[in-house]
C-alpha cells in the first residue's frame, strides 16, 4: 500500500495550516476547533516550515506558562520529516516508529499536499488484516 491510498481514504483532505508567527492562543484554538493533534507550519499554505503539535505546547507550559504568549515559531519543530505519496506505507511506519513521530506531511513536488497520523497508518493497517482475515476464512470455508 501506498501513502497516496491512505491520504484518499481519508475523509478529509484538508491540511490546516498556521503561520510560524500566528500567536499559540491561535494554534491551541485551531488545534480544539478541528480536532487534531498537530499543524503543519506553513508562510505560504504550500510548503513546510515546521510541524508543531499539542505536545510542544503541553511540555513548554511546564516550564513557563508564558508560552500561551508565544508565537508559534517559538514552539515549533523546524525540522520535519516528510515524506512523498508514492512511498510504501511500511517504509513511513518504520520512519514514524524509529523517530517517534506523530505525524508526517505529504509532499508532492515540494508542496505539500497531504498529512499522516500514526492513527491514519493504524486504521489502514487493521483494514488490510481484517480483508487478509476475511480471504483466508473465506478460502477455509470453500474446501
């Protein structure tokens, strides 16, 4: 399988995106308002300046409550793994897993054109085992 067979099964295509000098007030409303655990950092909506998800913010306030003052380039990774829709969905699991990441942008000729959730890679994966189970009871029960 594919990562580009993930993103359409997807039932939203939708990147949010916020600025790297959007406040982190913003970010954590964004983050509540669509129910996900990261945004993709982004000047232009189109490439990846960062990733910053609930995590960086939870981990800063434990350390200076100031952070909800912040901007977002503050808190964000700037360095981000990416990855391109033709890859093998096991080659992102063994990124995701090796790096411990959460989530992954999708580029296609450099702009960015989807995101992968580690709970994205596991509903595609229990969906391949449950066809896998079904084929195999299915020949089983034929002979």
């Amino acid at each position: 399988m594919r990562i580009k067979d993930v993103l359409s099964a997807k039932s939203s295509h939708d990147v949010i995106t916020i600025s790297p000098d959007a406040g982190v007030r913003e970010l954590i409303r964004l983050l509540a308002e669509h129910n996900i655990g990261a945004l993709i950092v982004s000047a232009d909506g189109e490439g990846v300046d960062g990733i910053v998800s609930e995590r960086d913010v939870v981990r800063r306030l434990g350390d200076d409550t100031s952070v909800l003052d912040s901007t977002v380039r503050d808190i964000m990774t700037a360095e981000v793994r990416t990855c391109e829709g033709d890859e093998a969905l096991t080659d992102l699991m063994q990124v995701m897993t090796e790096h411990r990441i959460r989530h992954v942008p999708v580029l296609t000729d450099g702009k960015l054109t989807g995101i992968i959730s580690i709970g994205d890679v596991v509903k595609t994966r229990i969906g391949e085992l449950e066809f896998e189970r079904d084929q195999l009871d299915s020949y089983v029960h034929q002979t």
